[in-house]
C-alpha cells in the first residue's frame, strides 16, 4: 500500500508520499490553530522535523508564485516564532509569498 502510486487531483504519489502530506498537514494546522488560541501545541519534535523536511523536499520544486491572494489579509497574519521547526516553516513560507 506504502509503494502503491495512487492518482489524486495534485498529481500521482505514493502511499508513503500520501502519508506524509497527511502527517505534515495535521502537524502544521494543529500547530497553527494552538497557536493563535494561546494553546501549547506539544508536538513529537522528531515527526516535526521529518514532516519539514519531507515538505521542504517537496516544495523545492514547486511554482510559489501566486500561490495566495495578497489581498486576503489572513495570508499575511502569523503568530510569534516560538523557535519551534514549524514556527520556522511558518515564517519561511510567508516571506517567500508575500
């Protein structure tokens, strides 16, 4: 199932590739959504760091052109980096649409 590709609206991925867009995505929105209610979000630092690197690999590639409407002023608003690889990831992503 993990080596299987498997057809999506993106493109072709594997079942591992899958996985780790599903372990990233809910990784970076439980983050998020702890921190701006004020919550500590205590994630496993080892699968964080290997869902950034997994996504970094990932985005490398990838247009980031136009990727947000810079008129939606909730693409521009991130919490305070708190240090933590996901807080980097925030901040990198952001300057690189903005």
């Amino acid at each position: 199932v993990l080596k299987r590709s498997y057809q999506g609206p993106l493109g072709a991925a594997t079942g591992a590739e899958r996985l780790h867009i599903r372990i990233a995505d809910l990784l970076a929105h439980g983050w998020y959504l702890a921190q701006i209610t004020g919550q500590f979000a205590a994630l496993p630092a080892d699968l964080s760091e290997q869902a950034l690197t997994f996504t970094r690999a990932q985005l490398s590639t990838m247009p980031r052109t136009n990727r947000f409407d810079p008129c939606n002023q909730s693409t521009t608003m991130l919490p305070p980096s708190t240090g933590s690889p996901l807080s980097s990831a925030a901040r990198s992503t952001q300057a690189d649409d903005t």
